[in-house]
C-alpha cells in the first residue's frame, strides 16, 4: 500500500473532508492521529477505521491552542514513534458579514482557527518530519485564491489567501529536509462546514452578479469529501514526490467560472 508505516496527523477528522481522508489514508497503511474537538465524532472515525483493519488514534485538542496542539502532537509521537503526513484541514466558515458590522471578536476567532490552527499544527509536527521527510497538506479554498465575489466573507477568505502564502514559504524552508508542503482549494463540497456559517446582512453588499443555476461544469453539483480525500491521498504518498509549494484547485471547473 501507498503509505505503509507511515503515520499521519490529520485535524478536522471527525467529519467531512477530515474523516474521508482518515479513512482513506488508512486503507492504504497509514496510521491515524484524528485529531478534533468532539470524541463522539473522533471516536467514531477511529472505530471504522479499526473495523476495516487499519490503526488510529483520538486526539483531542483545539488546533487555535499551542500548549493543545503541543500536547495531542506528542502523544501520537508516543503512540505511533514518527509523523510522516500532516494534513491541515480544520477550519471554519466563521461569520460573514459587512465589514463594518464584522465584530473585531469575529474576525480574530476565524484567524485563530483557520491561520494560527494550521500554524500551530505544523510548527509542532515539523521537527518529527524533519527526521524522515515527509508531506504537509493545507486545506485552503477557492475563496481567497480564485473566487472573491462572496461578498461578505472578508475573514475567511483572507485566511484562506494566506494558507497558501504559508504553505508556499514554508515549502521553501523545508525543502531541505524533504518536507513537501502543498495546498489544496476545495470549491463547493458536501461537508458540514456551511453549518458553522453565520451570515448576516449580505444583501446590503451582494454584487448582482449571475450565475448559471449550476456552479460546477465538470459535476453539475457539489463534489465530495472522498473526490478531495484522493487528492490528499495522492500529495502525501511518494507519487506527488516532486511537487511542492503548489496549490490545486479542486472544484469542478467553479472558480473559473465565479473567478
């Protein structure tokens, strides 16, 4: 299998994008760190992870917390003895809103989640890929790279802009201890993100712009986690072994289309 003996960190694994790529990281070999806040779901993924013959293990932590993140990272260190993936996916819509109605307390809570989550996720797995190399997979968005006419999504989209401005300085950086770092840019997927979306008073700032009632050519509908996860699969095994600080637009043809 494409990843066996290797182990992977993998946030936001207790549903959607996360949980699909655990689960397919794991049929091909990879030992599991699913890391999130809530354990029913965590506990979950594992479970079908175990059932399908695989390896896995909760953590439990808030990527936005360093002494957290710190702590969930040793522990699969001390579970599984290395990390070779690290797959960066946790995230939030958070609220979009008018700028000048986004509370200050709004904006800081998606950074924190969405910019210092995935900093803290690799700042502390990086000295254990050091050791052996390794691949870092960033969840962006079209939101921020190709796609700006959500209006109202001010904080999430600068997020996601700077996801990639980090994915791509630091596959510099690590280049030469043979750590890939790569980023990807999901369009509209059938995850459960939207349900953490607050929005409010967009119709003050919609641009009137119109859409072919269908946003995805290629799908005529939203992809899904598993179409993302064999993405991820393909950038954290060896045969993506020449592809760094590159972002991939994975979407149906949608921010060509909005962008």
């Amino acid at each position: 299998m494409q990843l066996e003996g290797r182990v992977a960190l993998i946030t936001g694994a207790g549903e959607g994008i996360g949980r699909a790529a655990a689960k397919m990281l794991a049929k091909e070999g990879a030992r599991i760190g699913a890391l999130g806040r809530t354990r029913d779901d965590l506990d979950s993924v594992v479970k079908e992870i175990e059932k399908d013959g695989g390896k896995a293990t909760v953590l439990l932590a808030d990527i936005s917390k360093a002494d957290e993140m710190e702590a969930a990272v040793k522990q699969l260190v001390d579970a599984y003895g290395r990390i070779d993936v690290v797959f960066a996916n946790a995230g939030v819509n958070g609220v979009w809103a008018p700028i000048e109605e986004l509370k200050p307390e709004e904006w800081e809570q998606t950074i924190a989640i969405n910019l210092t989550g995935t900093f803290l996720t690799i700042k502390y797995a990086v000295p254990h890929l050091k050791k052996q190399g390794g691949s870092v997979v960033i969840t962006s968005s079209v939101n921020g790279t190709r796609i700006f006419s959500n209006t109202g999504a001010t904080a999430y989209s600068s997020t996601k802009a700077a996801q990639v401005a980090m994915g791509k300085m630091l596959a510099l950086e690590l280049a030469p201890s043979k750590v890939r770092v790569n980023i990807i840019c999901p369009g509209a997927i059938e995850t459960e993100i939207d349900e953490n979306t607050e929005k409010r008073d967009l119709e003050k700032v919609k641009m009137p712009v119109e859409f072919p009632e269908t946003h995805q050519p290629l799908t005529r509908g939203p992809g899904s986690a598993e179409q993302v996860a064999r993405l991820v699969l393909f950038l954290a095994s060896d045969a993506s072994d020449h592809i760094t600080g590159t972002e991939m637009w994975i979407d149906g043809g949608e921010s060509l289309l909005k962008g």
